[in-house]
C-alpha cells in the first residue's frame, strides 16, 4: 500500500511540473505554446522528454530533437505555433 501511495504522489507530482513547465513556456516572449499544444503535446513531453522535467528550455529542445517521435497532434499543432511565432518575429 505505501508503495502504490508513493506510485500516486510521483505521478501527481510529474503532472504539475509538466503543466507547470508547459504554462511557463506559454509565458515566454521567446517561444510560447498554445494551450491546445500544451493539451496535445503532454503525454508526448512525458513520454519522450520526462528526465528534463522541469528545465523548460530542455523540455522545448528536447520535444523539437523529438519532432518525428512526436503524435500527429501535438507535432501539427506545434508546426502550426512555430509557423505563427517565426511570422511574429519576422514582422517585428
């Protein structure tokens, strides 16, 4: 029992360092997800990028070295935030 309690509160844990990492990517003025790439692209992060947690910048490298591992959803909705975020850039 205790280790299935302690099974619980890594996973809880793991969660709120992803969410927490993905909201303070979506803040940065250098690249910022959306919260739809936030919500398609977690179990991705956890899967792929989990030993980064909660080293943001690493997590953002690590789900780009990753792009072809990534699910079709979080990768067309990643592509659709870089192409935004490269034509915001490009107009400043």
């Amino acid at each position: 029992m205790t280790a299935v309690f302690f099974n619980t509160i890594r996973k809880v844990s793991l969660v709120l360092a992803m969410t927490t990492s993905f909201a303070a990517v979506s803040s940065t003025a250098s690249f910022a997800f959306s919260s739809e790439a936030r919500e398609m692209c977690t179990g991705d992060a956890f899967r792929l990028c989990s030993s980064e947690i909660p080293n943001i910048p690493k997590i953002t490298a690590c789900m780009m070295k990753h792009r072809s591992d990534l699910s079709a959803g979080c990768r067309a909705v990643m592509d659709r935030d870089l192409a935004a975020q490269r034509g915001k850039l490009a107009s400043q």
